[in-house]
C-alpha cells in the first residue's frame, strides 16, 4: 500500500513531523510512504496511493495558502 504525505512549512517544523509520520508508517513493510513538499509532489505516487496526509502550519486557525491553492487547482 502507498501513503503519500504532502506538506509545506516555513521553518521546518511540518516537515520533521511529516518525516516522523513517515517513519512510523515504514513499521510495516508492507506500506510504502513518500514524504513531498508541496512544490514537489509527484503525481504518479500520490494517483497509486490509498491514503493521502497533508501537513501544514496553522495562521489564525486556517491552513496555508499554499495548501489551499494546491488543493483548489489539483484535484
């Protein structure tokens, strides 16, 4: 099974939490997980998996631009 994690982050601090989801995803080997800044998704792994995670800091209780717009233009 494939899981993707796609994130953006400003200082860092998504993407080691991504990273740390990742990690615990890989227990199993029987799932393959590919960690993905929002600028660089790659499509074909995202279209296989079965599960989708999105990681993004938080400005006044609303989610990044940045993942809005992706979300908006990529589905």
């Amino acid at each position: 099974m494939k899981l993707s994690i796609i994130y953006h982050t400003e200082s860092k601090n998504t993407q080691k939490v991504a990273e740390l989801i990742a990690d615990g995803a890989r227990i199993s080997d029987e799932i393959e997980v590919k960690c993905m800044p929002i600028e660089d998704v790659d499509r074909d792994f995202l279209d296989a998996s079965k599960a989708v995670f999105f990681g993004t800091p938080v400005y006044c209780g609303m989610y990044s631009w940045q993942i809005k717009k992706w979300l908006y233009t990529n589905n």
